[in-house]
C-alpha cells in the first residue's frame, strides 16, 4: 500500500486527545512526523454546545479532526446516565461532523464503539451485521448515538463527497486507563478490585454477572496505531472493526487477572447484575485488507502492563 499522507503537513484536531486513547493516540502521531496537534479540552470546548464547536475550528483550522472524545462509562454508568450519553454523545458527533464538512475539513475520523452492535450478532462480529438487530439494552443509548456517525458520513460522501471514515474499536485496555469504580470499563474495575483486595487481605471479592459473557480486548497502543493507518490509508465511508481477534470469558478474565495480582481469595458472582451482550467478538479483517492493521500486543503481557502501571500510579 502506498502512502499518499504525510503527517509533517498536517494540522491535526484530536477530541479527546487528553484521554485514555487520546494520549496514546497523540503520542503515536508525534512518532509518525506530526507537528501541528490541536487538543480542545473539556473546560475550554464543550463540544455538545454548537458555539464551542465552531471556535474549536476556528482556533485549531485543522485539515483532520480524529473524534475520539465520548460520554462512556461501563454497564453501571450505562443504565444510571442513559439519556446524558445519547444525547452527549449524538449532538456532539453529528453537530461536530456538519460543521467540518461546512469548514471545508479534508478528513473526518469518527470513532465508534462495538456497542453499536446487535445483541445476537454472529460471532465474530463482520461489519455487514451493525443493522440485524437492536444493541444490548443496557448501552444501546451509547451506541446506537454513535451509530448515527456512520449513517451521517455515509450520507455526507454521497451528497457532498466529504471525506469521513467510520472506525468500530473494542474494548480498549492498557497504561492510564480509567480506574474510578463509578465509571470505569471491566478490565481495570478487575484489577483495581483484585489489587486492593489483595493488599487489604480480603477473601473475596464480588464480580457482576455470571462470568459466562465472552469479550474482546485490544491493547491501547495496538488501537491508536489502527486509528492512526486508517487515517493514512482508509477513504471509503464503510465501518471498519478495530480489534485484537482474541475473545476470552469474564470467568477466565477475572480468574486470570486475580491470579496475575496475586489475589488468593473466593470469586463471588453477584448473578442479580447483568451480563451485557452474551458475547463479543470482531472479525478483522477488513482493517487488514484496507489498511493494514493488525494487532500485535499479547493480552497477558498487556495485562501486566497495566496492572503495573495501576500499582505505580495510584496515588
């Protein structure tokens, strides 16, 4: 594949560039050449308001915006905050996506979430599935607000030939990740269970649901780099699946991570909390074909990676 996109040209906008991905994302596209990285924070650019958007574009006069930022939480954020993360999340994509294609933007990077998914999709997930059935109930808010993303660039090439891209990353997980209990995704909700418990001497811990879901995690550093190639390479408005092509189930998870902290104790399974979507798993090989993604991080090294990486930075 040849690659007509030189970074070092480039002023890139990057939502949520101060985030769990964002981070790595920016330092991932410092190591490819680019200099020009507009980062709009929360506290200056609130961008479900229409006015913050259009100075956002007026102070960073990107020629790419990379939409990462997003309202997301786990399942229990999900059910208590669903209205806030439909409504945050679709005004501010779809208002953020008008007014790029009014500004003149030369590319436009949605990301998406596997939550867009049906409930009942074939596993591994192929990108032809999105429309078979509604998502899982308990984020189907969430992701179907991200969904309208891909019906929106889909839309906005055929009309006005704008170039933007629809990216469908799973579960991320890796180095300064979320830990807050309240909001936090399962991977680090585990570890920071497992950590503590260990250190506190605990017997148990209770884990949500009953361990039978399966899912699909992809290393951070693995994701930005994906991201990063589709902005270099993908020009077609088609949804792409970003994943790591590894499925496990929560019972194997929390076992794996308790024995990777160190904790001896029981695992309680609180059956009365739900499951989510039965299983989770993409078919990748789209992003291969397209782009030439695939992932590379082994799940237990990146496990360790991030455990480490919570003891260290607790505080």
């Amino acid at each position: 594949m040849t690659n007509f996109f030189d970074w070092t040209a480039k002023r890139i906008c990057v939502t949520g560039g101060d985030g769990f991905l964002g981070t790595h994302l920016v330092e991932t596209l410092r190591r490819l050449g680019a200099r020009e990285i507009f980062i709009p924070t929360i506290d200056e650019y609130d961008l479900v308001d229409l006015d913050a958007i259009k100075r956002m574009l007026k102070d960073s006069d990107p020629d790419v915006i990379i939409h990462l930022a997003a309202h997301v939480g786990g399942i229990g954020a999900n059910r208590e905050h669903p209205a806030e993360f439909f409504y945050d999340n679709l005004m501010m994509g779809v208002q953020l996506i008008h007014q790029a294609y009014q500004f003149g933007l030369e590319k436009f990077v949605a990301i998406g979430t596997v939550c867009a998914y049906p409930k009942f999709t074939p596993v591994p997930f192929k990108e032809e599935d999105l429309w078979i059935g509604y998502p899982e109930e308990t984020n189907a808010p969430y992701g179907l607000a991200k969904k309208m993303l891909l019906v929106q660039s889909q839309a906005y090439r055929e009309q006005y030939g704008f170039n933007s891209i629809f990216l469908l990353p799973v579960n991320l997980y890796g180095p300064g990740d979320n830990f807050d209990p309240r909001s936090s995704h399962v991977i680090p909700a585990l570890i920071r269970k497992c950590v503590q418990a260990q250190e506190s001497g605990a017997d148990h811990i209770i884990v949500w649901g009953d361990g039978s879901p399966t899912r699909e995690f992809i290393y951070v550093e693995d994701a930005a780099r994906g991201i990063a190639l589709a902005t270099e390479r993908f020009n077609e408005s088609e949804p792409v699946n970003i994943g790591s092509g590894f499925e496990i189930s929560i019972k194997d998870l929390v076992e794996k991570i308790a024995r990777m902290t160190g904790f001896e104790g029981e695992l309680m399974w609180d059956t009365s909390k739900p499951n989510g979507q039965p299983r989770r798993a993409l078919d990748t090989t789209k992003a291969r074909e397209k782009f030439g993604f695939s992932a590379q991080t082994d799940f237990d090294q990146g496990l360790k990676r991030t455990i480490d990486w919570f003891r260290e930075n607790r505080s």
